[in-house]
C-alpha cells in the first residue's frame, strides 16, 4: 500500500515536471526566443511603422515595460542606465541591435560604448545615431497606452537636450512599434503557450477536485491559497493573486462579487469559479473555469446548468467569429455583443491580448464596465500571431433557482493567418467535485 501511494505522488509530480523546465534550461530558452524576435520580427515591424531607429533608455529599478521583453534571462532588472539601439536597414530588412552601456545586455546585444574613450555616455549615444543617420529616431512614449509610454522624463529630458538640432527633429513616438512587437507571437512563442496553458489547467483541474476540495469545510480561500503553494512547488510565479468564488442557489448572481463569497465554505449544489493565471518562460496565461459540487446521489451537473454553460459556450463562438485581420476591438464588442442578444443572449465581453503582460498591449475588445465601447484602446486593430484571453460572461435565468446564473468563462486562444482557435481547447463541461456526504 505504501508503494502505491509514493508512485502514485510520483506520477502526479512527474505530470507537471515534464512540463516545467529548470531555471538554466528556461534561461536558454528564453535567449533563443529573444534572438529570434530580434533577427525575424523586429525587421518587418520596424519596416511596417517606418521607425529607421528605435532607442529605449531605461535604468535600473525604474525600467521602460518593454525592457521586460528583452531582459537577459541571467538580469532580473536593468543595470545603472541601460541604453538599447536598434537600427533598421531597408536595403537589406535587417535589424542592428547595440547597447551603448557599460556592459553588454545579455548575449544578444553586445555594447559598444568605450566608456575610457568616450567617458559620456549620451555623447557616445549621440556619435552613434550620427553614424547610421536615421530618417526618424522612435522613442517610447504614449498619452493613453502606459506599456509604451516607458522613458521616464528625467531620461527624455536628457536625451533631448543631449541631442544636436537636426537629431531633436527626428524624435517621434514609437507608440504603434511597441505596441505590435508586445502583442505579437513569433511560432517558438505559439507552442510554448500550449505548454502554458496545459499547467495552468492541470492546476486549475487538481484544485476543482477532492484532493483539495472537501464539501462541507474547504473554502474558496483556502484553495486560492492551495494554487498559490502550488505554483510555487513547481517554480513558477502568477501574475495576479487568483480568485474563488461561489454561485448558489438563494443567492444573487453579484454573490460572486462580493467580498463574502471569496471566504465562503464550499457546499454541495455550488458553482464554483476561478480566475487564475501563471507566469513562465516570460509569458503568461489567464483562465477561468467553474466547477460544480455534486449533491449526495448526484453523478453529474443538473440540466438546467448544463444548458447555462452551452450558452456561455455559444458566446464565445459569436465573439472569435468576429475576428478579422485589421477591425477594431469596438466593431468587434459591438458586433458580437448585438448578434449574441439577437440569439436570446445576455452577454458582457472583456477580452484581452496576453503575452509577457497579462493585460497585454494591442486590441482591446471591450471591459466589464465598458460595455459601449473603449475608448482609444478598443480602436487598436487587430493584428495577426496574436494570444487573447477570451474572457467574457453570460446570464441565464435559472427557473429552478428563480435567479440568474453568470457562466464567466476565460480561455487562451491564438488569431493567426488560419483564423481562431483556442490553443488548448475550452470547458465545455463542468468540472465536478464529489459530495462526501452519503
């Protein structure tokens, strides 16, 4: 009996080991995507925008959010100020990427300031720029979306004033380049996130179970805090504290949004509901699923929740099967939206790209309490090789419960050249957790 149980603990930890890769493999990993976005994508963005040179100036513990994308796996932070350079050749479509920094950022891009030589280092910044004499000089600021607008003003200042006149004129916003090299997956990034999301429910999956879960006595906090250790059993991180809650009948769908249903015990009969995401290989994941507590006797969800989840499910049909190539986040949420209400639906949609940031830069489609449309971000055209956490919600009247029922529902899915699909499948079904009563 005993060896049973040890390989039993065994295989539910290789489960999750095959898939989670040590810190120094992670690093290599990480290096080899980053140059790859370097060498293949940075090219055709940088030529798409008609940005001839992109400068990112940043310093250490105060870093521009795009440093994120390009952090050397061996630096956990930039280091002193960290002035990063890439110019675009059109002959050729190719990218020279140098740091002018007292030491080279990572691997990938080698620094090229003599600091003994040239003792100033927005000088040597400024001979450098001279040498490649570009058209327009990119720098990353933005009025309404913050991932871009990353040079602090002390730095800008700096910069600008270190500057000769012909140079100053060239600054201009790179606001549309940072936003497109953020959102955008190249393919390594795209089986990754398969990788990703399959944690993420093999957690999510353990967490809805009787392992955890015991009718009666668990509450929603005490599994938030299960999937917290969880991630940090296997080394990973999340990137937002994950949220339980509870649906039930005699009480009012906004239950789940108070503060009482995030420290309720878990009975028989609930609808249990997760929001949850990891952090891993510089990218992230963000998912919601819901489970339901059989009651003593019960084998499988009542009907009437079954037909709730369908509904939920033909919402997130409606939504990707507005999906086009260059329509806005707003057409996309006022078409869905219309269409799914023409079905008998009552639907609430607040989809979001993901990538290195949860809420990701590029097309917005909608928030909770944005419902008509979001300004600015919503108009952001959908582009392709983009990850999106379809997130949205749908209300049933449950006449059994003589309430509304809200399915929320969160999956990661890819918009590429092919279309939408969901990277690892959706729920479609509920999760089920077993009643101990008899």
């Amino acid at each position: 009996m005993i060896k049973k149980i040890i390989f039993t603990i065994f295989i539910c930890q290789f489960t999750y080991s095959q898939q989670v890769l040590d810190l120094k493999d992670r690093a290599i990993l990480i290096e080899k995507i980053q140059k790859d976005r370097l060498d293949n994508l940075l090219p055709d963005l940088m030529s798409k925008n008609e940005i001839d040179m992109w400068i990112i100036i940043t310093r250490e513990y105060n870093e521009d959010p795009i440093i994120k994308t390009l952090l050397p796996p061996t630096w956990l932070n930039a280091r002193r100020r960290t002035i990063l350079v890439f110019s675009h050749n059109k002959l050729t479509n190719k990218t020279e990427s140098v740091a002018i920094s007292r030491y080279n950022f990572g691997n990938n891009i080698k620094s090229i300031w003599n600091k003994e030589k040239t003792p100033n280092q927005l000088m040597a910044l400024k001979e450098y720029i001279k040498t490649k004499n570009p058209k327009n000089i990119g720098l990353n600021y933005s009025e309404n979306f913050p991932l871009v607008d990353g040079i602090s003003k002390s730095d800008y200042e700096l910069f600008y004033n270190s500057m000769s006149p012909e140079i100053k004129k060239k600054i201009v916003s790179a606001e549309n380049l940072g936003i497109q090299w953020i959102e955008t997956r190249i393919e390594l990034e795209k089986k990754i996130y398969k990788d990703l999301v399959s944690i993420t429910q093999n957690i999510i999956n353990e967490a809805f179970s009787n392992k955890v879960i015991k009718p009666g006595v668990t509450t929603t906090d005490d599994v938030v805090w299960w999937m917290r250790e969880k991630v940090l059993e296997l080394k990973l991180k999340t990137w937002f504290h994950p949220t339980v809650d509870v649906q039930r009948n005699k009480k009012s769908d906004l239950y789940a949004f108070d503060g009482k249903s995030k420290y309720d015990i878990i009975q028989p009969g609930d609808l249990v509901h997760c929001d949850f995401g990891i952090s891993y290989l510089t990218l992230n994941t963000d998912c919601q699923q819901i489970a339901y507590v059989l009651k003593p006797n019960e084998k499988q969800a009542p009907l009437f929740l079954k037909n709730a989840l369908k509904d939920a499910n033909k919402l997130q049909n409606i939504l990707t099967g507005e999906f086009r190539l260059d329509k806005t986040g707003n057409e996309i949420l006022s078409n869905s939206l219309r269409i799914a209400k023409e079905n008998g639906l009552d639907p609430q949609i607040y989809t979001h790209p993901l990538g290195t940031f949860g809420h990701s830069a590029g097309t917005t489609i909608g928030m909770w309490d944005s419902q008509n449309g979001v300004p600015i971000k919503g108009d952001v055209l959908m582009k392709y090789n983009t990850v999106y956490a379809i997130e949205l919600n749908n209300k049933s009247f449950i006449s059994e419960w003589n309430k509304e029922v809200r399915i929320m529902l969160e999956e990661a899915g890819l918009f590429d050249q092919n279309g939408f699909k969901y990277i690892n499948g959706r729920q479609k079904e509920f999760l089920l957790i077993n009643s101990f009563e008899k």
